[in-house]
C-alpha cells in the first residue's frame, strides 16, 4: 500500500540515506516543499491508523464508516483506513472510542540504530516543527539490534533534533507526556513502520475531566460499554456507581450529537504548515456545531455512595457544560430508584482489593431493583466476577482490555421478560 514514491501523493518510501549525510542538510524550502508535497492536501487520499482498545475495534470501524473513511480493516489494537486529511480531522474530531489516529507516513530500514536514525530522517521531521515545539517519539516492537524501545526512542529523537538543528538552527525540546509533534515506530524484524500522531493528547482526553476518583473508567472505554449496550439516547438513564460521571457524560453526549473533541485541540493544528488546511479543519468544526434545536433528552441520574465521588460527577459535569442536565445524588446502589425501562450503566469497583462478598451483595441489590424496573443493564467487571455473582443469563458480551485487565462488558435486558 505506502511508500510508491510519487510526487503529490503522501506515500513516502524511506530508504537507507547517503553515507556522507549530504542528502539531510537540504535548504528548509526544498525540504519543506517536499513534505508538503506529499501531504494529504486538497482530499488527496492517505493511509491511517486509528488505535483502539482491545475488543473495541468494530465501534472504532463504524466510526470511520460515518467519518467518510474507507478501505477500513480492523488489526490487533487498533483498525486501518484510507481517507481524506478531512476525513481523519472528522475523525479526530467525533470518535468517541479511537484513542489516537496516526498519519501513516511509510517504512524504512530499521536494522540497527543507525538506519533508523537515517530513516528518521528521511521523513523530513524538522518541516514538521516549529520553534519552541515539543517532541516524541514512540516506539512499539525491537529486534536483535534495536533491543528495547527506549533506545530506539532516544535514536528517532537524536534524529529529528539533529534535522532541526541542521535546517534550522534551533533544537526542540522533548516532552513524552504533551509533545506538539510525536513520531510513532512499529519495528518489525529489520523494517519500522512511521506515522505521525494527529491528536497530541490522546483521544480519551475530552477536556471535561477536572476531578477523578480512584479507577476511572477511561472515556473511551465508558464510550464503547454504552455503544455496546446500545445506548440510544432514547431511556431515562442511571449510573448507580458514578465515580467522576465519566459514563453519564458520555451518554449525555452521544445522546446530544456533541462532538467527543470539541474542547480540546490536536497536533495537527500546530504543524507548521497547517495554515494549507485550517480553512478545511475549520469547515468540519463548524459543520459539527451543536443544532440550534436539540433533541428531546430523557432523564440523566447518576449517583454514588461516597460523596466525594459525587463532587467529581458534578465538578465534571460543570465544566463540561452539562450541570443542569443530571440529577446527582449520594445514595447506595441498593437505594437507587430506577425508572421503568431505564438503561443502567454501571462500572463497579473490580480488581483484586475488593472483598468480593461486598461485590456480591452490592451487584445483587442492584440487579434485583433493575430487574423489578424491566431495565436494561451494561455493566463492565472482571468475567469471573460476573460469572459468579450473577444468575442471570446476559444478552451478550463483550471482551475488552482496561489497562492490565482482560474485563468484560455484559448486557442484561430485563425488559424482555
Ligand atoms: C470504578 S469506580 C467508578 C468509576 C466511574 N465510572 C468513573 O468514571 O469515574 C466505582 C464506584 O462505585 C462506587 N460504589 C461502590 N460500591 C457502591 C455501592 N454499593 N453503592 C454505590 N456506589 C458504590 C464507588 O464509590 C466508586 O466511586
């Protein structure tokens, strides 16, 4: 697929660069007019990458379908497209589950340090930083001379400084945790794999988390648990186990239409040449602007017993902008009312501290007035926990990862019976 080398496309191949390193000391403006060359401009067509959590590959591929991505092809932690530099901004922008989308920006050799370092270069980094930006590099895979991905990091950062300080005359600065520019290797035998992150901060990171609790549930994830259980934005919905409202947040959202980016930025509107595509970045924000006449909402609660749990639901709410449209309370799950038909979303405290006779009693409590509400119930635990504390028979299931944890989300509908 990548790297056939043609001019005005992006498809770049890296090969092994001049012994004498002459080819890296270009002036800035062939360098740039380079890269910008075989940039995605003008809906010329690019291979991404959009990272998922494992088990939430198939929402991130219906995700692109609406993005108006296409050749898409779930992989193993995360799913592949094609797409217009619009449609990946569309993405950014929208994707609720994705955790990053990354620019794919070729392969080259990667045998020993020094190839990478030359392929590395070989991308043109310095025409995609500015002065005063930060930068990263990440790297997943090793091989026999490139033993552990910290070294290959520190090489693909040698390489992007150098090329700054040769063209420039200035050094970036590196920041792993908030980069403007951060460069991704897959190293695969002798060969690595490059693109570009477009996010910055990862997805998960909505801009709407001002206080946490202990074992948040990251957004994406809360994202996918509600996709699963087929959230709709059509019931009135609980969260009896709150923590920082993340899932009632969520759910306020998707039900809303808001646009899961909508107050955060991305790398790609610091690149150094986005002024070539800002008026299109800015087309598909203002496309996605909340309709003037939103609509119907049903009831939101979200409750927890601990009240400082509580104060984080409703310190996020606030500066999501959402503060008047839950109701939050401080109350057991045993005590929580759930109104006929509700959809109960609930991520109960799992993991390996927990007694799990509390578990039990706790998730029976809940299921029992669940169940006198025909409600229908996603929940997210550990499958064990499930299997155990459970007799009902969910309606379906999904495997997923959360950080370490191989969880489970189940779906239990008892509105049917
Ligand atoms: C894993 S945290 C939830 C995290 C939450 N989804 C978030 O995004 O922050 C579990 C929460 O369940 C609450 N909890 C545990 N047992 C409970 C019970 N019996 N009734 C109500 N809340 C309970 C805890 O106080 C804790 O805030």
């Amino acid at each position: 697929m990548m790297g056939d080398g043609t001019a005005g496309t992006w498809h770049l191949r890296v090969g092994p660069q001049p012994a004498n390193g002459v080819a890296h000391r270009q002036p800035l403006h062939a360098t740039l007019a380079d890269s910008l060359m075989s940039l995605p401009f003008n809906n010329v067509e690019a291979d991404y990458f959009a990272t998922a959590t494992g088990g939430t590959e198939s929402f991130v591929v219906n995700e692109l379908k609406q993005s108006g991505a296409f050749d898409i092809k779930a992989a193993k932690g995360g799913v592949l497209f094609r797409a217009s530099l619009r449609a990946a901004m569309d993405m950014c922008l929208h994707s609720r589950i994705a955790g990053r989308v990354l620019m794919r920006r070729g392969s080259g050799d990667a045998g020993n340090a020094d190839q990478l370092y030359d392929a590395v270069r070989a991308l043109h980094p310095e025409a995609w930083v500015a002065e005063d930006q930060l930068v990263a590099c990440r790297v997943t895979g090793t091989n026999s001379e490139l033993r552990t991905t910290h070294f290959s990091a520190m090489r693909m950062k040698d390489a992007i400084v150098d090329a700054c300080r040769d063209t420039h005359g200035w050094r970036p600065s590196v920041d792993t945790k908030h980069p403007d520019f951060a460069l991704h290797a897959r190293i695969r035998g002798p060969r690595a794999d490059f693109s570009i992150d477009m996010c910055g901060r990862p997805l998960n990171q909505r801009g709407y988390r001002a206080q946490s609790v202990e074992a948040p549930i990251k957004e994406t994830l809360a994202a996918a648990l509600l996709r699963f259980g087929g959230w709709a934005g059509n019931r009135p919905f609980v969260d009896p186990m709150c923590g920082s409202g993340t899932l009632v947040i969520e759910a306020l959202e998707m039900a809303m239409g808001t646009p899961a980016g909508m107050r955060r930025s991305f790398s790609f509107e610091r690149w150094p040449f986005a002024g070539q595509y800002l008026p299109t970045w800015r087309e598909v924000r203002d496309v996605s602007e909340p309709a003037d006449d939103p609509p119907p909402m049903p009831i939101f609660y979200a409750s927890d017993r601990d009240g400082a749990a509580v104060d984080a639901t409703r310190a996020n709410l606030k500066r999501a902008g959402h503060e008047e449209k839950a109701v939050v309370s401080c109350a057991p799950c045993s005590r929580v009312t759930i109104p006929w038909g509700a959809f109960v979303a609930v991520n109960p405290p799992y993991g390996e501290r927990m007694d799990p006779r509390q578990v039990l009693s706790a998730h029976r409590d809940l299921f029992e007035r669940a169940k006198a509400a025909g409600a229908l119930v996603t929940i997210i635990s550990l499958e064990e926990v499930l299997r155990q504390t459970f007799r009902w028979r969910p309606l379906r299931t999904l495997e997923v990862r959360n950080g370490p944890l191989r969880c489970q989300i189940a779906v239990y509908d008892f509105g049917e019976r």
